[in-house]
C-alpha cells in the first residue's frame, strides 16, 4: 500500500518511507530517517537525524524525534536513535539521538507509551510496554527495564538502572538503581515496597510474589551490608523473579541502589 504524504509536509531526499504510512501537514521527515511499514506522523511533528522508526509508531503533532543531543560534549557525531514498533509518542514529546562517548544509539523498546512532554535523553535505553507519562524525563545513559511505569513529573537521573516491572510515583526525583518490581515515590525516590499491583495485572504467581516480598523483607532487614543480603539471597532462593532481583543488585553500576526502608 502506498504511503500517503500531505503535499505540505517535507521529506527530504533520502528518507526511506515503508508501505502504509501516514504523514501529515507541516511535518518533517529528515534524509537519514527510516519509517517502517504503517507509521503515522502527525502534523507538526519533526523526525530526524539518524532515526529508524519501527512499524505501526505514532508520532503525534510537535514531537521530536531524533534531535542531537542536550550534552555539551557532543560534537556533531553520526550517532543513532532506534524506535520499535507500535508505540506511542505523544504530543511535545523529545527523544534524542546517542553520543560517541555513550556508546552512540538511543533505544526505545516496542509498544512503548511516551505521553505530552516525555523526554528520552542520549544513550538512554527503553525496553518494551515502558510508559513514561507526562512531562516524565529519562535523562543520558539510563537504562529502563520492560514494564517500567514513571509517573508524570518524575525525573530520572543519568546513568541510573530501573529494573523491569518497577513502578516510579509522580512527581518523584530517582537518583539512584531501582530494583527490579519496586515501588519508589516521594519527592527524593524513597523506595517504599514492591508493585504489587502490576505484578499481578501480568499474572505472576502468588507463590512468586510471596518469595518477592519475603525476599524484600530480607533486602530490608537482614544481617550484613545490602550487598551481603542480596549475595546471600541469590545463593539460597530457587524463584527466578528473587533471582532477577539479586543479579540486578549485584550487577556493576555507577549509582548506589534505593535501599528498602
């Protein structure tokens, strides 16, 4: 099917435009931009760069997709940002391009939801079904998990890790690791339990969330340092969901963890 393509919109030569794609008045299109099949573009909205868009993505009017980075550092280097398929990137919403001293690709997973205002900042890596809502920050270097939830008004500090399944409360400043399934609000990111309810919305096990929350409780309370406790539980538990938590802990990382308080 061929792609249909407002006559007030631009696209420059080179872009490459799957079958089935929508772009409508006033947006931009860049020559380094490829749009797999069924991609809609919205009016106003800009994609550029070196940019890959997978199939079935909308972009909503005034996004921008693919801009060079906010980094002081960078200094006009071909660097890339890779978007899945199927998500959702809405009104105002910014995501930027790598850098070559962060590795040079931004990754933003399938089936994502990047609501009014999210900005996905260089080198950042998204993984699948990750909501960010609005005016939510994921800043340079960051590593979300699959099934990450970031409430609106929250910040993510640089380099920081959010384990998969995690949940972050709005309004809320994350400086440090997230562990993986973990509950963090409050204005400075206190990690306050485990989501419990997006566990079970993805049909976990009883029997698993029962080990989660035992294994929390040992993470909060045991003997010895948070590492010796997550060391310690790694070698005892047999529940991959404990285990996925432990190997997250034990992980090398640039930012000390959220703690259990």
């Amino acid at each position: 099917m061929m792609a249909e393509i407002h006559p007030s919109a631009i696209v420059e030569p080179g872009a490459v435009i799957g079958e089935g794609c929508k772009i409508g008045p006033f947006a931009l299109i860049g020559p380094e931009v490829t749009l797999g099949r069924d991609v809609v573009v919205k009016s106003h909205a800009v994609v550029t760069g070196w940019t890959e868009v997978g199939e079935g993505t909308v972009i909503f009017p005034f996004a921008v997709v693919g801009e060079v980075p906010q980094d002081l550092k960078y200094r006009g280097e071909r660097t890339r940002l890779i978007v899945g398929a199927r998500c959702r990137i809405r009104e105002g919403a910014t995501l930027n391009c790598g850098t070559e001293g962060g590795g040079g690709v931004t990754r933003v997973g399938d089936d994502c939801l990047l609501m009014t205002g999210a900005h996905v900042g260089h080198d950042a890596t998204l993984g699948n079904r990750v909501i960010l809502a609005n005016q939510a920050a994921i800043a340079g270097h960051c590593w979300i998990g699959d099934d990450v939830i970031v409430g609106g008004l929250s910040g993510v500090h640089q380099w920081v890790r959010v384990g998969r399944g995690a949940i972050i409360g709005a309004v809320t400043m994350v400086t440090n690791d997230v562990l993986p399934h973990g509950l963090v609000q409050a204005p400075r990111g206190e990690l306050d339990g485990l989501n419990l309810v997006g566990l079970k919305r993805r049909g976990v096990s009883r029997a698993e969330i029962t080990a989660l929350r035992a294994a929390y409780q040992m993470l909060a309370q045991g003997e010895g340092t948070f590492l010796d406790r997550a060391r310690r539980l790694s070698e005892e538990t047999d529940s991959p969901h404990v285990r996925e938590m432990t190997d997250f802990i034990l992980a090398a990382s640039d930012r000390s963890f959220l703690t259990p308080q």
